[in-house]
C-alpha cells in the first residue's frame, strides 16, 4: 500500500539514487545496504514520521521491521491504521 512512497523516502534518505529504483517489496534492508546503518536508521524513522504523520517510539523498531521493504511498508501501513 505505501510501498512505492517508502521506496522513494528510503532512497532519498540513503542516497541510493538508481539502485533504490530496483528495491521491491522483498528486497533486503538491515544488514543487506551498507547504507543503513544505525544513524541512517534514526533519519529514516524521522522521515517516516514526518511524511506519513506517524509516532514510532522506541518500543516498536526491532531488526524484523526493516528486514524487507515489505516488512516496512506493512509497520507502516499498521502504524497507519486507524
């Protein structure tokens, strides 16, 4: 569902330029893009926050949400929900 935005906030934010163009939803993050390191991580969560208008505290990140950008998209579709 936020797929595509997310891809584009994550490539902005990594300066992945056309690689981030070839990210799907089972496409790799944490661990898989030397990128995303742990500062990267703290500018991603941010960008989220502010793009979507979510609160992400501390208690909701773990390794499993930025396994996939499937993964993220669905934390941040359910972040989303109602």
């Amino acid at each position: 569902m936020y797929l595509e935005e997310i891809k584009t906030i994550l490539t902005d934010v990594l300066s992945l330029g056309e690689n981030g163009r070839h990210l799907h939803a089972d496409s790799a993050l944490l661990g898989a893009l030397p990128e995303l390191d742990s500062m990267a991580v703290i500018s991603l969560i941010a960008a989220l926050e502010e793009h979507f208008d979510i609160a992400i505290d501390d208690d909701d990140i773990s390794a499993s949400t930025f396994a996939t950008l499937g993964s993220l998209a669905a934390f941040v579709a359910d972040k989303r929900a109602p």
